[in-house]
C-alpha cells in the first residue's frame, strides 16, 4: 500500500470517528444533555439560631465552649437569678394577701348574713309591736268617746303606737343599711379576685424571668459564634452564641434566569461540595425563588439610567439535601458547592 493510500485511510479513520463521537454527542445532548442544568454559585444553608438573652443579669455559669456539641434542653447559660427569685416569693406574697383578703370577705360575708338575718328579726317584732299599738290606739280611741277611759289612757296608747313605728322605721333602716352592706362585700370581692388573678400573672411572669435565667438549647447543634463570658453583664436581646442545627442543612443554588425555563419542584438533583469533591451527595428541588437574588437585596440595581449593561440575573433554588447529607457533618453552612439539577428527571 502506498503512502497516499495510508493518508487517505487514516483521514477517513479520523472523519468517521469524529462524525461518530458528534453523532453520539449529539444523540447524548439531545436525550440527556440539554435537561441537565448546572451551578457552581451555589452554598449549604441551614437554620442558624442567634441565641440571645430574654433576660438581663450577669453570667453566672457558661456550660458551653465553641464548636461543641449540644442536645435539645442541655445548659447553655445560667444568669445570676437571685433577683428573679425575691422577685417570685414577692408575687407569692401577694398572691397570699390577696387570697387572705378573700377569706375575710367570705367570713365578713357570713357575719353580714346573721346581721341580716338578726335585723329581719327586729324588723318584725317591731311589725308585731306597732300592730298592736295601732289597734290598741284605736281601741282607745274609741273608748273614750263613751267615757270608758281617760284621755290620759288614750295619749300613753298613742304615744306608745308612735313609739312603736318609730322601733319599726329604725328596724327597717338597720335592715337596708346590713343589705346594702353585703353589697358593698360584693363589690369589694370582685375587686379583691381581680388583685388576685393579676398578682397571679405577676407570680406567672416572675416565674417566667426566674426560667428565663436558664438558656437551654432549643435543639440539637453545633456552639459557633460565642460572644459570652462568665462574669460579664448581658442585657435583655444581647446575642450571646449561634447554634448551627445538626439537621435539615440544605442548598441554595443560584441558576441564570435562562436556566429556569423547564426547572420545577421534585426533580432530582446531584451536589459536589468543594470540601470533598470526590463524593456526591443527591437531593431534589425543592423550592424556586419568587424573584431574583437582586431584589432582595439592600439597595437594588436601578437601570433607569442612560448608560445600560445588560447583566444575567440569577434566581436562587432551594435545594433539599437527602439522606446523611441533610445531617451536620462533612457539609456545613456556608461551603460551596456544585448543584447539577436533571430536569428529565419529572417529565
């Protein structure tokens, strides 16, 4: 074979082989390639907690370090609490003088009761006595136009009728007056239950600022960020630590805005974090942004202006690690990382 044969031969090796890996190239894009969309301005996100104060006071125990480990209840930080507590066995008292106070309004109750009674008895002695001196007085009255008594018989008989309606009216009287007594009992318990149940939500506030003193973890994580130190005075909202969860980490990609034509929730995605880039860890879409990343942030881009540079804007997906990867370990908020979302993957 000659060399102008090899030639030929090899030039048409080399032109079938690249229209062959065109063609497969081809065939690859056109049932896998062009749904598959990538990012590399992407991060690990996860629920970072700023753990602050409720209270002021002075730290009395720091129980934790930074990038230490904690449980959901476990002892951050306990504050001087002896305020607190004068502050709970005050509300205590008062809540007991409110109760007592109660008491002796249901004991003066019960005597106002036999009062009450007591004058209804008088009251109607004093009927029974004015009756008969009313009659007596008309008897009377009556006798001594026939001369049968003296006219003095007949004034000690009047005087006693009136004597007896005045005993009546002043039974009366002291009967209204023990009446409108126990109303003003009434009254005066009504009052006295109010200054009770707000002395018992000064006991339950009390109560509260006294826990407050105690900082407990509100869930599993990892201390970052501390800013406390024994012995040193914090205020009510002071920031005094972070706690990074140990779970529910998560991915914010930001894909162009060309990208998002056919993205959806619930399609598949694969992630390589720049920490351990021989791994990959997989997740799905969870969420799209309802806007881009400029909008949300301080000061938006303004374009209102004469000279325009056209800039692709990127739109942040929200993507749900799964499996040990949504666990605090090798990822951690903040790494960056490579999101590859298949969009094939819900059609």
């Amino acid at each position: 074979m000659t060399l102008n044969k090899k030639k030929k031969m090899l030039v048409s090796i080399a032109l079938t082989s690249g229209l062959l890996a065109a063609a497969s190239y081809g065939v690859y894009w056109w049932q896998t390639g062009r749904f598959i969309q990538s990012t590399d301005d992407a991060y690990v996100g996860g629920d970072i907690s700023a753990i602050s104060s409720k209270v002021s006071g002075y730290i009395q125990q720091l129980a934790v370090q930074d990038n230490m480990s904690v449980k959901r209840g476990d002892l951050l930080i306990r504050l001087d609490d002896r305020d607190y507590q004068a502050a709970v066995e005050q509300a205590i008292g008062e809540v007991a003088a409110q109760q007592a106070a109660l008491a002796d309004i249901d004991a003066t109750r019960q005597l106002q009761l036999a009062i009450i009674e007591g004058s209804s008895a008088s009251l109607m002695a004093a009927r029974a006595v004015t009756e008969k001196s009313a009659n007596d007085n008309r008897r009377y009255n009556a006798l001594v136009m026939s001369s049968a008594v003296s006219a003095q018989v007949r004034e000690n008989a009047s005087a006693d009728y009136r004597r007896a309606r005045a005993e009546e009216n002043k039974a009366q009287a002291d009967t209204t007056v023990a009446e409108r007594q126990l109303l003003v009992l009434n009254a005066k318990e009504k009052q006295t239950q109010a200054a009770l149940v707000q002395a018992q939500a000064s006991l339950a506030m009390a109560r509260l600022n006294l826990s407050y003193t105690e900082i407990r973890a509100p869930f599993d994580g990892v201390i970052g960020n501390r800013r406390a130190w024994s012995g040193s005075f914090v205020s009510s909202g002071t920031q005094l630590l972070s706690l990074v969860p140990a779970d529910g980490l998560w991915i914010d990609a930001n894909f162009k805005e060309s990208q998002l034509t056919h993205m959806r929730p619930g399609q598949s995605a694969t992630i390589v974090a720049d920490v351990l880039p021989g791994h990959t860890f997989h997740g799905h879409v969870a969420s799209v942004s309802p806007a881009t990343g400029s909008r949300f942030s301080i000061l938006p881009a303004e374009n209102a202006t004469g000279n325009f540079t056209k800039i692709v804007q990127r739109v942040p997906v929200r993507i749900a690690l799964e499996g040990d990867a949504a666990k605090l370990d090798v990822l951690r908020p903040g790494l960056s990382v490579v999101v590859t979302v298949d969009e094939k993957s819900s059609q």
